[in-house]
C-alpha cells in the first residue's frame, strides 16, 4: 500500500494506492493530525510527498514515523523523455499530469489540462516525450483581475454562463468562463492539426464546471494528478532512487 500526498497551502489532496491502483482517495486540511485520522490503522508501506511550495520538515519527520518518505519535485526522475529546457522550473504537479495521461493513452499524443489556480496544458507525444506546455490565467485569477486592475468592474461569481452576457455582471462572467472554453478548444483544435490523435484529459477543481462544454472528446480524471504521482513514485524505485529526500 502506498501513501500519496500532494500538499497545498489550505488542504491536502491524499490516495492510497494498491497494486497501482488508488483504492481510497479524499481532500484533507493540511497537517499530521488530520492525515493520522484518515489513515485510521492503515500503515502504508511507501510514501511519496509533492508541493507547489515548501514541505515543512517536522511534517516529513512525522511522515518518516510511518513509512519511508519520496519527495517528488518537477525535476524528479520520470519515465517520459524530456525536451523542456529548464527542467528545474517545472512544476511537480505539471510533470505528474504528463506522466498520468501518457499512461493512459500509450502510443498517442495526449494534453493534459489542469484547471486550478491557473491553468496548465502539458503535451507528450506518440514517442513519450514531454514537449512543454503553456500556463495562463485560472477562472477565479481571471475574474479577480479584471476587478482589481479596474476602477469600476465589480468581481463576479464564476459560473457556466452563456456566451453573450445581457448586462455587465453576464458580460464579465462571460468572458471568464466562456474565454476559458475557447482557450481550452483552441488548444486542443491547434494541437490536433500535428496529432490527429491526440487524447486530451482534464483534471483540477474547475474540471466539473467547464466540462459540460468541452464535447465528447476529452475525458475528465479528478485523480490525474495523484495518479502521475503515484506513477513517478513506482519509477523513482525502479531506479533504486527511492529514498528520503530523493527528487527534491
């Protein structure tokens, strides 16, 4: 059984992992306390730790009390080749996105989309090899500005709206959630004139809400992320690298 841990700022994202599997996965305000109670007596044999930010190291230690520590950075060792040049700045969570979706869709081209904060597109292609991505404005980012950078633009609600807002508040979250849907579709659609084939998964907090638009050909997996992860985890020990401290 191993323990998978993506550490945000608020809360933890968990799963425990069974012959490669997740078996048991749930949202937990970040800390030892509150991962302690929904463990319960599982003891895992693994357990592999990413965060956007810092890993404070009393969690770690805590951690070390229940099962030799991973802790999985952009630049960790993965089973994609790789053509992105700064390998260093690569975000954890862009990287197990990669790594999920090629696993998923083997000898195809796939795009990973990650709807949280901001937004991220990360591309393997049919041989396997991250090709890089873009990053831009998440939904809530996207309203959040236009009211901050703005004299007298109110901040809106982020909801599904239709594409032509009959007011100020309609036309604001117009632009956010339907610009989202057009950036999402214009992507897939460029990206598809070199790979026809090419499999596109989205993952991410906003996923559910911007789904319902995106058609039949992209598949949604709220695990993608956990599941790269996990997927690293299991690479990193093939190589005999898996130890505490490995892949920072």
């Amino acid at each position: 059984m191993d323990l998978v841990l993506d550490i945000g700022n608020t809360r933890t994202k968990a799963a425990l992992f069974s012959e490669g599997r997740p078996v048991c996965h749930g949202f937990l305000a970040s800390g030892a306390d509150a991962l302690g109670v929904w463990l319960g007596d599982v003891r895992p044999n693994r357990i592999a730790v990413a965060s956007s930010g810092e890993v404070d190291e009393m969690v770690i230690t805590l951690l070390q009390r229940l099962a030799p520590v991973t802790q999985l950075g952009g630049a960790s060792p993965s089973p994609l080749r790789s053509a992105y040049t700064t390998p260093a700045t690569l975000g954890v969570d862009r990287s197990a996105n990669a790594v999920a979706a090629w696993n998923m869709f083997r000898n195809r081209a796939s795009l990973s989309i990650d709807l949280g904060t901001c937004i991220t597109y990360d591309l393997v292609d049919h041989t396997g090899t991250y090709r890089g991505g873009a990053i831009s404005p998440g939904l809530r980012m996207r309203a959040e500005a236009m009211h901050t950078y703005t004299a007298r633009l109110p901040k809106v609600e982020v909801v599904a709206v239709p594409l032509l807002g009959t007011d100020t508040i309609g036309a604001l979250q117009s632009g956010v959630f339907n610009g989202v849907l057009a950036e999402i579709h214009g992507y897939s659609k460029t990206l598809r004139q070199q790979w026809p084939d090419l499999a596109v998964v989205i993952t991410g907090g906003d996923a559910t809400l911007v789904l319902p638009g995106l058609g039949s050909r992209i598949f949604a997996d709220p695990l993608l992320t956990l599941r790269g992860l996990h997927a690293l985890l299991e690479h990193q020990h093939a190589l005999g690298a898996g130890s505490s401290g490995a892949g920072r």
